[in-house]
C-alpha cells in the first residue's frame, strides 16, 4: 500500500491535542486539586480520581463494539469521534469549576460526577481514535511512522498542556486558577478534535470485515488472542508506573526540590528529550525491530527513575539529567506500542475475517485509562503511609516521613513498574510482530 498523504498522517496525529491534555493534566493536578483545595485526605483523593477511570474498563470495550458497528454502517469513525471530543472538551472544563457547595463532601461528589462523564466522552473518541491505525494502512512500516508523528504531536501537546497548565493555575491561583486552567485546556482538547476529524476526512480505510455478532464471540476473541492479551499486560503495568510519576511531579517540586516553579522544569526535562529524540525511535525499530526497541525504551526509563531515587542531594542539573533520561525512554514506550497494536489487530483481522480494530482499542483505552487512574490512587496511598497533611491553601509543613514517600513514589516505583514489562516483551507471545 502506497504511503499515506501527508495532510492525513498530520492531522490524525493532531488529534494528540485532545487525547495529551487528558491523560496528562488530571495526573499532574486533579490530586493536588483536591489535596490542597478541598483539604481531602491522600488516599480518599486517589479514590476519586480512580472511580471515573475504573468505569472506562467497562465503558470503552463497549464504545468499541459500537465504534466497528457504527463504521460498518457509515463507512467511518468520525461520528464517535465529534461526539466524544466535543464532550471530554466541555466537560473537562467542569471538572475543575469548584462550585463551591460549602460541603468538602458535596465538592467532592460533584468532581466524581463531572469527572465520570469526561471519562465516558473520553472513550467515544480514544477508542475509534486507537482504532484507525490499523485502517489507515496495511503497511507495518508506515504504521510505525505514523504512531512516531502521533507520538511526536502527543510530547508537544503534553508540553502545552503539562507545563501550560501548572503555570495557569500557580500564576492565578486558588480555585480560580483551576477555573480559567480547565477552560483553556478544554479549548486546545476541542481544537485537537476538529483537527482530527478534518485531517481524515477522505482517507483511504481498510478492508470492511463484519464485526463481532455477540458478547460471547468477544470474550472468546480475547481469550485466543494471545499476542494482543501479553501487549496489554505489558502496557497496563506502564501506565501505572507513568500515571504514578506524572501525579508525584507536583509535589516533588514543593517538597523534594523545594520550589513548587520548578513543576513546569521538571515536566520540559521529561518531554523535551522525549521530542527530540522522537524520531529515532521509528528508525530503531526499523533496523533492529520494535520489540528490541521496545526494550531499549523500558530501559532507559527504569534507569532514569533509578537515578531519581537520589534527588534529595543531587544538585539540581543532575537531577534534571535523570529526569531527561526517562523523558528519551519515556518516548519509545508510548511509540512502539501502539505501532505493535496496529500491527496485531491486522493480523488477527486477516485471521478471523471479522473487525477487531475498535473493539481492540476499547479494551486497549480501558487498560490505559485505568493504569493511568491508579496511578495517582497509588501515589496517593504512598503520601497517607508518609503522613502527608492535606490543607485548603497548600500551606502546610510536611513531616520528613512525607517527604521521603514523595520521593520514592515519583522514582524508584514507577521505575519498577515500567521495568516490570521488559520480562513479558517475548517475541514468542507477539506472534507475527517484528
């Protein structure tokens, strides 16, 4: 197949401006939103940021099913994708709205509920979003540098929105802050839709199989799919490692270097090297394969995290060099991935003569959202066990207890479960993946 137009493999990879946002700025603030604006203790906090998210291990393999139903009888995902991206759009922006019920009880509830119909908008557009890769193109090659450019898009949108909103909600501060961040965040999420939907629009897409006729056929499909079950496993233990580093940023900048500005640094340093670096990765897994590559990226990553573990009397540009280290592996974890993906649900599509892209990328969404939303749950499990002391204003000093946990629950542990994956990356189970 002849390789993609390059007004499509743009504009499907701007629609990184609506998906970065979302798996990046509730990890880094909605915690301490809580924290440190409604005064809920740790561990209540990673619950309500978990609830959500555990719905989407649910809701997104069934937004697959009717993302395949609906391009059987349209011809295309874009419907899936303007309903849900206008809604993760505005609802984001609700999340963070503190309507101040006066009730720390009533405040709470009201993000759970905002926050769970963000996450159901979310997976009507990840899901066909994951889902059109493997429709866009029968060549391995091509979805590896198309994955790359998505990739490089997301670090760009994860640099806007990671490090755009910290500087948003420290400059006003406060609830209003969070206010005006939501806001601006869920305007980028909108333009990241309308891109996407755009940048399809007359692209070429795959062979039109049947999809699954039952729930039983699914679960059946899941279970003989070995190659696609081993990549999930792989995948869902990152997220939880990523998910926990991103939630720990903010308070390793105020408690672990000391200077709550540094928050906006720290995440350049993880990001930067990640773009930079971003068009190596397709050329790796070129020469020496994408599991190979795969494992080059968990590696660097773990070793970064390791080195961490020592910020509390590295000099700072030390410690930076560390964080741009898991920045570079940072990368290839989120490239080859889902360029393996692609390259399973082609050859499982060939097998079974049925469609399994969207169903795929909703149990694959799922996993990810879920990785991502314990990830803070676990974070903040680790600040209850340090004595962490939740306030309304930030103000609080924290036990050296506190401190201490910040620094191995933003290091050492998402190193650990990032280099988890490196056994399950067997050739042997990624049947067909080169």
């Amino acid at each position: 197949m002849a390789a993609l137009p390059a007004s499509t493999r743009i504009g499907y990879s701007l629609g990184s401006f609506a998906t970065g946002p979302f798996g990046t700025v509730p990890g880094l603030l909605l915690l301490p939103y809580l924290t440190d604006t409604m005064a809920i203790p740790g561990a209540v906090a990673g619950v309500i940021v978990l609830v959500p998210k555990a719905w989407d291990v649910v809701f997104n393999p069934f937004a697959g099913r009717l993302s395949d139903a609906d391009l059987a009888r349209r011809g295309s995902r874009r419907r899936f994708l303007v309903i849900g991206g206008i809604g993760v759009a505005v609802l984001f922006g609700a999340i963070f709205a503190h309507p101040g019920f006066g009730s720390t009880t009533a405040d709470a509830a009201y993000v759970v509920v905002t926050f769970l119909l963000c996450a159901t908008a979310y997976g009507l557009f990840q899901v066909p979003y994951n889902a059109l890769p493997a429709e866009l193109t029968d060549d391995p090659q091509e979805r590896t540098r198309l994955s790359s450019l998505r990739i490089g898009f997301l670090a760009v949108a994860i640099l806007v929105s990671g490090g755009g909103a910290p500087l948003i909600t420290e400059g006003i501060g406060g609830a209003a802050g969070y206010r005006v961040m939501g806001v601006v965040i869920g305007l980028v999420m909108l333009l990241g839709m309308i891109a996407v939907v755009l940048g399809i629009r007359g692209a070429p897409v795959g062979a039109r199989r049947p999809t699954t006729v039952s729930w039983r056929e699914l679960l059946a499909t899941m279970r003989e799919w070995r190659g696609f079950r081993w990549l999930l496993g792989v995948y869902f233990v990152q997220s939880l490692g990523l998910g926990t580093l991103l939630a720990g940023v903010n308070y390793a900048a105020r408690h672990v270097f000391g200077d709550a500005g540094l928050q906006t640094v720290l995440f350049i340093c993880f990001v930067g090297p990640a773009l930079i670096t971003m068009p190596l990765w397709p050329r790796i897994g070129a020469r020496w394969g994408k599991i190979w590559g795969f494992r080059v990226a968990c590696l660097s990553f773990a070793v970064g995290a390791a080195g961490l573990c020592a910020s509390l009397v590295l000099p700072l540009g030390v410690a930076l060099v560390f964080v741009a280290l898991a920045g570079v592996g940072y990368a290839g974890i989120q490239v080859f991935p889902l360029a393996i993906l692609a390259d399973l649900i082609s050859i499982e599509e060939e097998r079974t003569g049925a469609t399994r892209a969207g169903v795929a990328a909703g149990v694959w969404t799922a996993s990810e959202t879920l990785g991502l939303a314990l990830g803070p749950g676990l974070f903040g499990l680790v600040l209850t066990i340090g004595g962490y002391v939740s306030t309304v204003d930030a103000s609080a000093a924290q036990p050296a207890s506190a401190v201490t946990a910040i620094l191995l629950g933003f290091s050492l542990l998402p190193g650990i479960l990032v280099a988890l994956g490196l056994p399950l990356l067997r050739r042997s189970a990624l049947e067909g993946v080169s």
